[in-house]
C-alpha cells in the first residue's frame, strides 16, 4: 500500500518499517494484508481487511500541537466487515457483508461494534458518513439519513437542527438507486442509469445546480443527464463525479484548486477537468480538499490542498498531475484509491487481482432479472416460504422494479430521458411469461403489487420512477393472455395509480407510449380494453367499478397514439370496443339527466366522455337515438322506452314545418327559418312543397338535394372555390350582417340532425374547426394544393440562398385580398429562421383569422340544432363521411347486391338489358343514376358495403312499354323497369329520365 500526507504511514502494522521516512514523501508500507475499505475522517481513521476484519486508529493532537495517529485496534465483532465510512465526530459506521450496519464508538476500548437498532431488520446496502450526518441505501432500494440538518442535509423537505434517528428520504424511494455518498454538509444520491440528485450545503455550487442556494430536498442536477454517470465522491465543500467513458466532472469549492481546473474559482455547474483529456479514468476520491483519480494505466493524479503533502507531489497543485510514486514491487499494479481527511491510499493488486478488479459486480441491488427463473422451476416445497417473501421484497418495492430488465445494450438505459424509458421490454415479457405459469407465484405477485401501488407518488423526482408503469402494463398483459381466469382488480388498481400521477409524469408516460412499436402499442391497448369488456359485460353495476379509470388511461394512450407520424400509428379503431346496445342506451339516458340537472349519480361512463371506444354505427346509434328523444318532445322517457320495446309505431311528433317553392327554395328556406323558433329545429322535420302537404319522406330528400346545390354554387354567390373549383370554403369577404352563413350551419344541423347526407364540398377543415382541431399546412394540400405545396416546400427544400434570391416577405394573396401576416412588421422578410411562423400564419390567415365572423355564425347556427357533446363523438373524417357521405364506385357491388322480384331475375331478357346499359354509362350517368334510385349521390357511409337495390318490372295498363319511363321509389331504393323491346329504347328513356331529374353533369 502506497500513502502521502498528514501522518499517513503511521499507526498500520507493518512487516517492515520504512526506513528513515520522510514526512513529506509518498510511502510504500508493506501491510501483512490487502485492504477491502478505507475512510478517514478529522479524527478517526478506519479500514477494512480483505478477510472481513475491521479496525480504526485515532488522531489527537500531540504535546507540540501536531495531530498525531494512534495505533490500529481490532474491532470486535462478530460480522464479516464489507466497507467502512467515518464522520467527523469519531463516528465510524462498519458494513458486514450480510447488509447490518454497526456502529464503532472509537472513544471506547476496546472498540466494539454494535448493531444500529434501527436496522435490525433492514438489509443495508451503502453507508455514507459526512461531518456531522449519515446516509444509508438500503437493499430495497430506501434511503435513510440522520444527523445535522442546519443546511437540509438530510433532505427531509426543511431545514431544522437534525434527527437522533434514521428518517426515510421519501422523494427517492421509487427511483432506483446505487450509490449514496455523504460529503461535509451535502449529500448525493447517484441512480442506475446515471441520474445525479442532490441536496443541502450549497454555499460554492458543491450540489452543481447552477446556483449557491441550500436544498432541503433531493434535487436533479439536470446537466449530467445522459452523461453515463457511475460514481460521485464529495469532499468538504466541493463534488467529482466519473463517467462510464472515464470522464472527470468536478463543481463546488476550487479554493484550493481542488476541482482540477487550473483556477481557484468556485463552479456552481458540474464542469470537465479537461486536463485529463485522453486519459480514461476507472475510479475518483475526494479528502477535505484535494482530490485523486486512478487511470486505466494504473496511474494516479491528483489536484487540490497540499499543505500536508496530501497530493504526493510538487509542481501546480490546482491542475492534475501524477503521483510520485517509488518505484512498484514486482507484479504489483495500484487497485484503488483512498482520499481521506488531509492524507492519501493507494492500494496495490497482482496483475491477475487487478484483472479481476476491473470487472467489479454490478452496484444494482434487487433486480427481478436474476431471479424469477429461480421462482418458476423451484418445486421444493420447503423453499416456498423464501421464494413469498423475495417476491414480495421485489413487487412491493418500486425502485427494485424500476431498476429491472433495463436496455443494457451499448448501454442504452443510460440515455433514460423522458422520451426513452430504457427499459428491454422483450426481456421483461419473456420473464412474466415464466412468472405467471405457477398460479400460487401468480396470486403473491399480485397481491405484492397490489400493495404497492396506493404508495406510488404522484409526482417522481426522475422519470426512471415512472419504468414501473410500463412493466405492470407488460405483467398484465402476460395475465391476461396467459391464465384462464383473471380478475379486472389488478388492472383497475395499476389504472388508478396512473391517473393520479401529475401532469409531468403523464407528458412522459405518454410521450413513452408514442415511442413503443405499432405491435406493443396494440398489446397494451388490448390490455385496457379486455379489462373494460369484462366489467360492462359482467358486472351488475359498472358504473360503481374502476371502469373510469381504465377509459382514462386508454384516453391517454389514444392521444399519445395521435402523437405518432401516421404511417406507424396504430388504427383508431383499434380502441374502439364492442359496446351492447342497451348499456348505450342507459349511458344516453344518464347523459340527458345530466344536461337537465347538471348532476346525476351515476354518472355517465362512455356517452359524452370517451367516445374513442365507439365505432362510428354506436356513435351514429346514439346521436340519432337522442335526437329521437328530442323529437317526442314532452313525452317522458320511461314511456318511450316502454312503446319501444313493445315494438309500436312511431308516436305522433310536432313538426317543424318548412312550406317551399320548388322555383324558390333557398330564398324560402332562409325565410323560413329566420321566422322560426330556434327551439322548433329540433322537431320532426316535415317538408311541403308547392302546397302540397302530403308528409313524404322523399320531400326531405329533395328539399336538401337542391337547397345545398344552389346555396354551395358559384351562382350563390356565398362561398369561394379553389382553384379547381371542387372544394369551397367561407369567403373572407362576406358582411358582419349576412345572416346567410348562420341559416348555412342550421341547414348542416337540420342534415345531420335528421340524418340526411347532403351536397357538401368542404375540405375536411370544416369539421376539424367544428370539433376544435386546429387547421394545419395539410388542410391547406387539400383545398388549394398548389398553394400548399409550395408552404411545404418553404418548409422542408428552400435554402438559406433560395430566401436571399426570391426575396419573399410576409404579404400573401388570400381570396383576391393582399394581406400582411404580420402587420405589425410591415414587409417583413421571409428567412429559414421564421419559415415556420410564415407557414403557420399562412394556414391560420386562410382557415380562421380571414373568416373568423362567417364561421362562428355558421358554427352557432349548427349548434342551435346539434348538440356540442354529442357532435364531439366524432372524429372530424367520421363526421364529414356521416353529413357528406362516402363516394362509390364498386358498380360490381351494386350488381352482386340487386334483387329481383315479380317477374324479374338475372336471367330475364330486360334485366340483362339493363345491365349491358348501365355498364355503358359514364362515371358520372353512374353518380345520377345512383341518386336517381336511392336519392343520394354519395352512400351512407355505414351502408356502404350493403349498397342495394331492387328491381321490379313496371305494369302499364295499356302494354305500351316503349312509350314510359324507369321509375323508382328511393325510400326502397327501388327501380321500376318497363318490358322495353330493344336496348336502344332502353337506352333512351333511362337517359330521358336521368336528365328529367336534373342530376347529371356531363
């Protein structure tokens, strides 16, 4: 063993004694033993022996004033001593390799060891002693200190004079720990992924937080994150941490030249000691002020206070330099380094104990990876009682989950952020696989879990805390798949932990989620939605279950989902549930009590709060159900549902009577409206045309056909085209009084109000902006691609020297209007800086600044008619496919769908006519002919697959069949064909017939 500064060779057994030492010299001593620990404090010195024997030696001054060691006493125990950590008042704390902790009164002799009582039955991992206070990491993963507390060193949340006993460091208990370490009136905790935090003394930046403030609770230090971080050593007032590529980062006090950087200035942010540039460094020390490192050469440096000779060399104290060590024994290289008070240890190994050194066991403690193959093949019945209480020491313990399966590859967990949880979850479901084949290993698990989970904090000091969240979901999927009969209480517990946790924590959780696989993603989807399933389909009363919880966090798996580029994003319908009729049916009935009375108990589950979990027939189900309800008016409820359920015919409504002019129907429309009740839209609609007051349903059909048609043309005058002029959009032109744009939404409301599909060209925008979502650049590709294309381009190819040579500033032209997008910095130039912004203005001037008054008055008027709630059950492409409709083409379909009746099949001569005919018309002859039969141009979206029509031959009295046209009856989508003599003849009046209607476009 090699030692340097004050009084460091004395009081050790030796074979030989130095000869003439030389005070001021680096000294070989030739101990009779090899040290496994070292630590020193102001007045005692304490080590370790390799065979588990510890001793100490005491410091006291000498007659001259000299602080003078004592001799080495043995001190009795009966443990095995692993490590040793002394504090300044001749406190010396001893760890046995069986994890107690003792504690060595060096005033007594002989000095004994004596177990910490508060201890006794906690495995400790890691002790750490500072001037007047301790730290403890235990086995599972809990820290402990005590002592002093002036500067909130124990980091219990406030400052106070201290504690006798050992207080549990809550804030930490979920992060996975490693090391603690305890320095003057600062402590430290590091985690397994190479997260630093700490607290207390923070008068030189020693906590490397940037600042000089004291924290009385364990704080971050954010700038060593993902710098690998493996161990931190404190001295008095200042901090070094090492990194796993051998990296130096020192902060704190540089008085003495301590942190390496040829200065004596303080650091208050953990900074690199360059000058150890291109040596890689295995292990740091630090003393009261002055600091070693030991290299993969087995060469030490060292920097700092040298006043007792503590730095074992001359030359510049505040830079690192090597020891002069004397020349090395042969086959002995340096294994370790001590820095102690104001003295300095250099262990030596064998060349073959070095090797062996070099690959020291993991610091993690409890990992689920090193033991569940042990719990899956033990069948010794006797070894049951140990394998119940590793399971619960493991699953009821947060951080020991936390520190399992993690992405060891090229060290990946280290780059834990929130964006990366670091975890290998293919390890993890492989393992929960082998743990969920014993049913009673199973049932402990969950029970141990169970517990566990009321205790998780809301919000973690780092988001290693937040891993356990992924395992349980992966732990309950295994469950699930794996074992025959399950209960939903697991995973309604795992769901309430997750919804309690704080916004932070979610974002991350989320952000977590939207990095997992398209396949992951769907397993733990699955994992919610079966728990869901088997509470709405067999308990009595889902409403008083946790199936809030687990619709929330599928919630918030669907919006992380959204987070993801579409082509890897996982379908919307995979969240969608199988959902019966009838509980939908309560859930509206709950949902309506609650508009009426603000409160109901209970509460609605799923209508007007989780329409993810609807498909589009249940969403469209319940929007038309309710507007079933509206439609009755007064007539209560209950009595409803009753005549339902017998199967009666529709009751008698009230009506909201539209009388119209064929010649006149937009203008009569808006007039009628505009006298209407708005209370009355909600009513039954009726529709009479010419005085004509017969109720048919077929008026309705026509009445929205041509209303749409004349009031979405260019002849209307109320809109603007694109380009192409197949999409319009709201004219930024339009006067703050045209009532026209609000009578627009109540006829969109009274459409889908009454299920009507209607002529609607809008870019899908229109129903983004009607559910809130914000416009973006691809609704701007939609309506005018050209412009769109272009803001994409800006975006993604335009280069620093394309902005200089076009020379484009923020003035656009937008519906035949120059407008500035920052009006406030007139012609302001484009650049790659604010491209961006351009873009977003571009988009937002188009889609809501330009036509912010038209659209909130169309907007109000679709909600006097629609519920909001309920119109929020769409997503904004269900919502235009359900109002505009899905375009058909599958005209082979159609044929396949075709029934025939009376004299008709597919054999008859006319029905094959008919067909050779259809197949000869344009796409667009199809479109008319398509509403000709069914009164619409485009299908109901839900229908269609089940597109269909019937054809049937039409009776003439006279039997002159040439002479009539097809007819049809679109309530059935019913085509009425005449016995024609030729295809020409058929031809001919089909063509006739179309055109009479007015619905082709050639």
């Amino acid at each position: 063993m090699f030692c340097w500064g004050e009084d460091s060779q004395r009081g050790f057994w030796l074979q030989r004694r130095p000869e003439a030492p030389d005070e001021a010299a680096v000294h070989h001593l030739e101990v009779r033993y090899r040290l496994s620990d070292l630590s020193a404090a102001s007045s005692v010195l304490g080590f370790v022996k390799s065979n588990g024997n510890a001793f100490i030696m005491r410091t006291a001054e000498s007659r001259d004033g000299r602080r003078v060691r004592g001799k080495q006493k043995f001190v009795k125990s009966k443990e095995k001593m692993k490590a040793v950590s002394c504090g300044d008042e001749a406190d010396v704390m001893l760890l046995s390799d069986r994890g107690a902790l003792l504690s060595v009164d060096s005033t007594h002799t002989p000095p004994t060891a004596r177990p910490l009582e508060a201890f006794s039955n906690i495995q400790v991992s890691q002790v750490s002693c500072g001037i007047k206070h301790s730290v403890v990491l235990t086995r599972d993963g809990r820290v402990f200190t005590w002592g002093q507390n002036s500067r909130g060193q124990l980091g219990l949340g406030k400052k106070s004079s201290g504690s006798g006993s050992p207080q549990l460091v809550q804030t930490l208990s979920e992060i996975p720990l490693v090391q603690v370490c305890a320095g003057g009136e600062q402590s430290f905790v590091l985690s397994v992924s190479g997260g630093l935090f700490s607290w207390g003394r923070n008068d030189c930046g020693q906590l490397g937080l940037g600042d000089t403030t004291d924290r009385s609770t364990p704080t971050s230090v954010q700038c060593l994150n993902m710098k690998k971080t493996v161990h931190v050593s404190c001295g008095k007032d200042h901090t070094a941490i090492l990194t796993k590529h051998g990296s130096v980062f020192t902060f704190g006090s540089g008085r003495f030249g301590q942190l390496g950087h040829n200065s004596t200035r303080n650091e208050v942010r953990p900074r690199l000691v360059a000058e150890l540039w291109g040596a890689k460094v295995t292990k740091i020390a630090c003393g009261r002020n002055h600091t070693l490192v030991l290299t993969d050469t087995r060469k030490v440096y060292s920097f700092g206070r040298d006043d007792q000779g503590q730095l074992g060399r001359g030359d510049d104290p505040m830079v690192p330099l090597p020891v002069q060590l004397p020349n090395e024994p042969n086959n002995v290289e340096i294994g370790n380094i001590f820095a102690a008070e104001n003295c300095s240890f250099a262990t030596c190994l064998s060349h073959q104990d070095v090797h062996e050194d070099s690959n020291p066991e993991s610091l993690t403690q409890h990992r689920l990876d090193d033991v569940i193959d042990k719990w899956s093949s033990e069948s010794v019945p006797k070894s049951w009682k140990k394998i119940r209480q590793e399971i619960w020491r493991m699953f009821s313990s947060a951080c020991c989950l936390n520190q399992s399966f993690l992405e060891q590859s090229r060290d990946k967990h280290f780059q834990t952020s929130p964006k990366f949880c670091g975890l290998n979850l293919k390890r993890a479901r492989r393992a929960f696989k082998k743990l969920v084949k014993k049913d009673d290993v199973r049932a402990e698990v969950e029970a141990a879990v169970l517990k566990l989970l009321p205790s998780l904090q809301k919000k973690t000091l780092s988001v290693e805390g937040l891993r356990i969240y992924l395992l349980l979901i992966e732990l309950l999927h295994v469950i699930q798949k794996h074992t025959r009969q399950w209960s939903t209480k697991l995973a309604e517990a795992v769901a309430a932990a997750v919804i309690s946790l704080s916004v932070e924590s979610l974002q991350v959780i989320g952000d977590w989620w939207s990095s997992l696989s398209a396949s992951t993603m769907v397993r733990y989807v699955t994992v919610w939605k079966q728990a869901i399933s088997v509470i709405l389909t067999s308990e009595s009363d889902p409403y008083k279950s946790g199936v809030r919880n687990l619709l929330q966090v599928l919630q918030y798996m669907y919006n992380a989902n959204s987070k993801v580029a579409e082509s890897q994003r996982i379908p919307d319908s995979d969240f969608c549930l199988v959902i019966y009729r009838d509980f939908l049916h309560g859930d509206l009935l709950l949902w309506r009590l609650q508009c009426r009375r603000g409160w109901v108990n209970p509460q609605p589950v799923i209508v007007g709060n989780f329409p993810i979990v609807m498909d589009l027939q249940s969403k469209t189900m319940v929007f038309g159900l309710n507007a079933y309800y509206n439609k009755v008016g007064e007539i209560p409820e209950l009595l409803v549902n009753f005549f339902m359920s017998l199967g009666c015919p529709d009751m008698d409504y009230e009506y909201f009577e539209l009388e119209l002019r064929r010649a006149s129907v937009l203008e009569d429309t808006f007039e009628e409206l505009a006298a209407a009740d708005p209370k009355d839209y909600k009513r039954r609609l009726a529709v009479f045309f010419d005085g004509n007051f017969e109720l048919d349903n077929l008026y309705i059909k026509d009445f929205f056909y041509e209303v749409f048609h004349e009031m979405v043309s260019a002849e209307s005058g109320m809109f603007m085209f694109n380009d192409s002029e197949t999409l319009a959009w709201f004219p930024s032109t339009a006067a703050q009084e045209d009532q026209r744009f609000y009578m627009f939404g109540v006829l969109c409301g009274l459409a889908l109000y009454n299920q009507h599909i209607i002529y609607l060209p809008f870019p899908l925008v229109l129903f983004k902006k009607l559910l809130g979502v914000k416009p973006s650049l691809e609704d701007m590709i939609e309506f005018s691609p050209t412009v769109g294309e272009s803001l994409q381009a800006i975006l993604e190819e335009y280069t620093d020297d394309d902005f200089e040579i076009l020379y484009m500033d923020f003035l656009i032209n937008w519906d035949g209007k120059e407008v500035d997008l920052d009006p406030k910095n007139p012609e302001k130039p484009l650049t790659s800086r604010n491209k961006r912004e351009f873009v977003d203005a571009y988009v937002n001037h188009a889609f809501n600044t330009s036509v912010e008054t038209v659209f909130q008055a169309f907007k109000r008027g679709f909600f006097q008619v629609c519920e909001r709630d309920l119109v929020k059950l769409f997503r904004p492409k269900e919502l235009q496919e359900v109002m505009v409709g899905k375009h058909f083409q599958d005209w082979e379909k159609l044929k396949q769908n075709t029934r025939y009746e009376g004299d008709f099949n597919s054999n008859h001569h006319t029905v094959q006519m008919f067909w050779e005919v259809f197949e000869e018309l344009s796409e667009n002859q199809k479109k008319a002919f398509l509403w000709f039969v069914t009164g619409f141009e485009q299908v109901p979206v839900l229908s269609k697959d089940k597109i269909a029509m019937k054809i049937r031959v039409r009776h003439v009295e006279d039997l002159d069949y040439d002479q009539y046209y097809p007819e049809t009856q679109t309530c059935f989508s019913e085509l009425q064909i005449p016995l024609y003599s030729t295809k020409e003849i058929m031809r001919t009046k089909l063509m006739e017939a179309l055109s009479n209607n007015r619905r082709i476009r050639q």
